[in-house]
C-alpha cells in the first residue's frame, strides 16, 4: 500500500522518520505546509516534516491547500499537518490521524500541552478516521501514558511517538477496527498562544511548573528578571518562598503559593543555559520577576 503522509511539526517528522526506519510502510509522498518567513530575520524556512522528506529523498509537496489536489496514494497518514482538511481529499482515501490525547478529551491543536497544564496524571496516543469535524472521527486504537510529576511536553510526544507508531501501521494495514469515541467527556485543546507562554507569578507554584514542563522542550515559558526578558526551560516548585514576584538565591521565584525554582533558562538573544550561569553573568542577584 502507498500512503502519502501529512505533517508539518517536529513530532510529525519524528514519526516519518520511524515509519521509513521501520519499513512496513511505504510513504510515497510527503505533503507539509510551505515554507514560511521566522525569527527576527524573517528568514525563509522549511517545515521540519518538509525538511526530513528531503533528507529521506521522499517526493515532497507544499501546497497552501492540500485539499484541493489529493496526491495519488492508496490511504494518506495525517500527524499535525496544521490544516484543516476537506473535499476532495477528506473522501479520496482512508485518512490516518495520529493524536496524542486520550480522546475525546484534547482534541484540537494541543493535546499534550493542555493535558500538562490541566494537572492530568495519563493521557494517551490514538489513531482515528479523520472526519469533517475536529478529531472527531471513529478510534482505531489507543494506549495509554503516564505523565509523571517531572515529565515535560517532549518526554509525553517520546512515548506517543514509541506506542502511536505501531498503531499507525495496524490501522493503515487494515489489522484494527474503529470504534465510535464516546459522547460525553470532549474539552478542546485549543492553539498555544503567546499568553499562554508567560508566567503569572501569583498563581501557585504547581500550576507554573505544569507551565514550564508543558512548553519544554519546544517553545519555553517567558518571564522577565528585573525588566530582562527571557525563556525558562526548567525549574522544580517549592512549598515555601519570598513573596509573589520577589526573587530569592539561588534562583527561587515566589508564587501565590509556593515558590518556583528556576534550574535552566535563556536570555533574550542569548543561549540556553543553568541558572548558575546566568546569575554568574551578572552583577548583581535579580531582584524581582514580571
């Protein structure tokens, strides 16, 4: 069978990759998103699913509608492609969804963000149909994943990537059965946005850490030390601490209740690095976060 494969993010190329690696597939075509201007140079770029199609000598297309002009394939395999798909593509063949939620919960654009953030102790990888409405179609299966206490976005997208993929073959062999999701228990997880990234320092210690583990390793929580902005990739909660928004040695940052430990950061144009080194760079301790 030929399957064309439809991505666009660093998760949607670490499948791709598995799925050639593997070998019980064949991906005759990859389609991702084209490449867009970033980054304060607004320099040109490729998509990472883009760029691992080049590396694997996959034909690659980049179309800014890939539903208008389905590529030939037998049945197509859809990891967070970023568009939303429609006919004639949604019916030229069975569509494959890899989704890293245990649905219905977290549909949407960030399942293993919102399931961080929300405090929940499992999610799950799914295959689905992909249908007209979000996520929404009929399961082929799912397993299970734990989110331990220090597990951050890029630990949870390991464990999907190492139970989905298997999954994702099943399903595109014809080896599994859909089953409609249930009716009941559907919340949305809905596109990251830049509040989304910036931490309020009077809400309690352990809802920040969720913060901080759920944009790491891909885009960090920003915050800033004494009016310099920068990116916190890592940090441990406390019980006690200074007052919200006061800092005190090492690195300790008071919340509405507890404090927040800050272990790994990058500053403003500068690179990531221990908070060690960060305070040995200065002249004087921070004194205050915003």
């Amino acid at each position: 069978m030929s399957l064309a494969f439809f991505g666009t993010s660093e998760f949607g190329a670490a499948v791709l990759r598995s799925l050639v690696e593997r070998g019980r597939v064949e991906v005759s075509t990859v389609v991702s998103q084209p490449d867009r201007a970033s980054g304060r140079g607004r320099r040109s770029g490729s998509p990472p699913v883009a760029e691992a199609a080049r590396e694997l000598g996959i034909p690659l297309e980049q179309p800014e509608d890939a539903s208008a002009a389905p590529p030939a394939a037998q049945a197509g395999i859809v990891v967070a492609f970023g568009q939303i798909l429609r006919d004639p593509l949604l019916t030229a063949y069975p569509l494959y969804n890899l989704h890293p939620s245990r649905l219905p919960r977290w549909r949407g654009a960030a399942p293993v963000e919102r399931a961080i953030m929300a405090g929940d102790a499992e999610t799950a990888v799914a295959v689905i149909r992909l249908v007209a409405e979000l996520d929404a179609g009929p399961v082929f299966g799912m397993r299970p994943i734990a989110i331990g206490e220090h597990d951050d976005a890029g630990a949870v997208r390991a464990a999907a990537l190492e139970l989905g993929v298997p999954l994702l073959e099943q399903a595109a062999a014809g080896g599994l059965e859909p089953e409609p999701q249930p009716s009941d228990g559907i919340t949305y997880a809905h596109k990251l946005t830049p509040q989304d990234r910036l931490l309020d320092w009077s809400r309690p210690a352990a809802e920040l850490d969720r913060q901080v583990r759920a944009l790491s390793p891909h885009i960090g929580a920003r915050t800033a030390l004494d009016g310099k902005d920068l990116t916190v990739w890592s940090a441990r909660p406390l019980e006690t601490g200074p007052e919200p928004g006061t800092v005190a040695e090492p690195l300790v940052i008071g919340c509405g209740t507890g404090a927040l430990e800050v272990l790994e950061l990058q500053p403003s144009g500068g690179r990531r690095m221990p908070a060690v080194d960060y305070l040995r760079g200065l002249r004087a301790p921070p004194q205050h976060a915003a």
